[in-house]
C-alpha cells in the first residue's frame, strides 16, 4: 500500500509512531478536560477553548522568526519536554487536593502554546525527511493520520480508563506520551531540515516583525490563486468544527444523559470520539493512498469541496440523530460521527500536500503559520460566541447551523474554485 511505503525509512517510522503516541496522549487529554469543565461551567468552557487558542496563535505569530532560525529538531524536543512537565500540574493538583478550573485551563493554554512551536518545525521538517518528492503525498497522509489514529485509539482507551481512574488521570499519561515524542525526536535530528544557510527568498527576509512575517505568507498565498480561498475556508471551517465537535457534543451528552450499550457520561462520549476516528482513519487510509498522479495532482480542489461537503452534511444528521428515541440515539449517533468524519483527511490531505509542492523551504513555514492564524482566528470567535449560542439556542440546533454554513461555503465558494482548480503541475 503507497500509504505505508515512508514506514520502510527508519527516520520517519520512529518519529511516525512516537507521534502517533503523543497524540493519543493529546485525545486522552482533550477528553478529560472538555469532561471536566463542561461539568463545572457548562457552555461557558467556550471560554476554555478561546483561550488555548489564543495562546496558540499568539506563540504561532511571536515565535515565527525563532522557529525559522533554529534548528527544528531542538525546537521540537524543547517543546515536546515543556509540555510533558506541564500535563503532570493537573495530576499533581488533585492529588494535593487543589484541582480547580484554574489549574485545569493555566496548563491546558500553556500546551497550546508550546504546539504554536512544535506544529510550524514539523511541517517544515517533513519535506526534507520525506526525500523522495513522490512519497511526500504519502508522507503527509501518514502524519496527518497520527491525529485520524489518535480520535480512534485515544477515546476508546480514554472510555476505557474512564471505569479505572479519575479522568484527571487521563491527563497524566498524556504527559508520558510527551516523553516518548522527545526521544523520537532526537533520535531523527540528523534527517529533520535545518535553518536555512543562505540568504532566504525576499517573502521570508522581511520576517522579522509581527506584521512582515504575516504579510509574507500573504503574499505567498496570494502568488498561488487557489490559496486564497484555501485559506479564508481553513479559518471558517476550523472554527465551526471546534463548536460543534469539541464543545457542543460534550455538552449534549452531559444535557441529555446520552447512554446506550450499557455506557454513560465520559464512556458514552468516548464511543462517539471512537467512532469519529474511525471514520477519519478510514478515509486517511484511501485519501493516502491514491497515487501521485491522480486527483490529489490534477483536481484537488474538488476533492476539498467534497471533504467539506461531508463535514458539513455529517453535522446536519448528527444533530438530527440526537433527537431520535433514548434506545437509538447513541448508535445512531455514532454512526453519524463515523460519517461526518470521512470528510476531514479527504479535504486536508490536498491542502498540506498542495502547500508542500507549491512552496519550499521557509515559504512553507510562512503559509503554514498563516493558515495556523486563520484556523485559530475562526476558532476563536466561535469559541467566544459559544456561550451565547448555547445559551439561546437548542444544541442540536446550533450542531444543525454550523453543518449548514459549511455546506453553503462548500457549494458556492468550494465549488468556484474547483471549476478554476484543474491544479497545474
């Protein structure tokens, strides 16, 4: 299988599994926390969420320059070890007797941080670890299918850690997943890509300030014609996939008690996670495979619009699914879960692997880092608005007008780009 063949070069093998495992750990985390501050502020963990995504994108922006300049491979250890000690505060807490709201989110917004360091050395990285310009597509399904694994294994072992120990636990061996991450990425160093040694191109030259490095990216998004709207759609999609997967789901199965096959509270929202990464992992698997030549060269527009399309048709029936009758809405949950799903890797394997081709070397951390900044713009404001809506609005209601943003977005916007988008070689 194409998907597999990067497994057959060590380097990318070790980091591939040691990040597998550190995303686990990260699911484990996200559970325990959304679990734990639903139950104490209800919608208000809007805020939670705004938070982490402030920090993200204000380390993404400050720290661009930093990561362009040093060697990737040390920025990515540092922060993976910063992170591990700062998944143990939450443990350390409840087991003083001191866990409260405020030492669940202080260390949650500090990891969030830390990934605004980790996640622009690794894109940036890949290229050069890949070699081969043919496995590049592969590789990047491989690693965005750490994050399609994790939403599997992660919520499957979070539900059933969940009958073991309290879910602030869950946050513990997150942090030993951290570990293993850092000495992965050690032991690859030689084979990830270092700062550039000659003078960069003019884009990346005037990143020094704030502004310059955000005008660089859009300067570069704006060369290449498709990358417009690529980018406007990475931040709206990003934010209503936040509200109504992180936050609003969580929150309906706390609402309505949601419960079937003798699951219940954080065990019956770990089999809708589990089912969401099982539906991602699939779809992974065959968008990672399809050979170079194909659609992912030819068309990869079209296989957004459609990846979107899913997304926000799965949101629709999802939200519909929690209103059917307590023996059916679980299953009938999950199965609209696994669905929904399905449209992620199919729109984000184009989007990497077209930025990956389209750009090289500091450009790529550039667009990376903008992309970043849209995604948490988007998250942020539906995050901050997540309160009211939740306030005013049914649930299901609100899962309901995301979907259909989305579709819309998909079928009038996606659907023009596409027709522009037989993409050149």
């Amino acid at each position: 299988m194409r998907l597999l063949k990067p497994l057959t070069h060590g380097p990318i093998a070790r980091l591939w599994g040691a990040l597998s495992l550190s995303a686990v750990g990260d699911q484990l985390h996200q559970m325990a926390l959304v679990w734990l501050a639903v139950g104490l502020v209800g919608a208000d963990t809007g805020y939670v969420a705004a938070a982490d995504t402030l920090a993200l994108m204000t380390v993404a922006l400050l720290a661009g320059a930093w990561v362009g300049r040093w060697d990737h491979g040390s920025v990515m250890m540092a922060a993976d070890l910063a992170r591990a000690g700062l998944a143990a505060v939450p443990v350390l807490a409840a087991v003083s007797g001191h866990l409260t709201l405020w030492t669940l989110v202080v260390p949650s917004v500090a990891l969030s941080a830390l990934a605004g360091l980790f996640d622009p050395a690794l894109q940036a990285s890949l290229p050069r670890l890949a070699g081969d310009r043919s496995l590049l597509a592969a590789t990047n399904a491989l690693f965005d299918g750490t994050l399609r694994l994790a939403r599997l294994v992660g919520p499957t072992l979070a539900g059933a850690l969940a009958t073991l120990m309290p879910p602030v636990a869950l946050m513990g061996v997150n942090g030993i997943s951290f570990l293993a991450s850092a000495v992965a990425v050690f032991s690859v160093r030689p084979h990830l890509a270092d700062p550039p040694a000659s003078e960069p191109p003019p884009p990346t030259r005037a990143a020094d300030g704030l502004s310059a490095r955000l005008l660089a990216g859009w300067r570069l998004v704006r060369r290449e014609p498709p990358f417009t709207y690529l980018l406007w759609r990475n931040g709206l999609t990003g934010g209503l996939w936040t509200l109504t997967i992180w936050l609003s789901l969580p929150l309906l199965v706390r609402q309505q008690g949601v419960e079937g096959f003798g699951l219940s509270g954080l065990s019956a929202l770990a089999l809708l996670f589990s089912a969401y990464g099982a539906g991602n992992l699939v779809s992974n698997l065959v968008v990672g495979s399809l050979p170079p030549g194909g659609m992912l060269a030819r068309r990869p527009l079209i296989l957004v619009m459609a990846g979107d399309m899913l997304v926000g048709g799965g949101f629709v029936v999802l939200s519909l699914a929690s209103l059917l009758p307590a023996p059916w809405t679980l299953p009938a949950m999950a199965i609209a879960a696994m669905g929904t799903a399905t449209g992620g890797p199919l729109s984000q394997i184009p989007v990497t692997t077209l930025r990956q081709t389209r750009f090289t070397g500091g450009e790529i951390a550039a667009v990376f880092r903008l992309f970043l900044v849209l995604d948490c713009l988007g998250t942020l404001v539906a995050m901050m608005a997540a309160p009211t809506l939740l306030t005013l609005l049914p649930t299901p209601l609100v899962m309901a007008s995301c979907g259909l943003a989305i579709l819309a977005m998909a079928g009038i916007f996606g659907r023009r780009a596409g027709r522009q988008g037989a993409v050149a070689g």
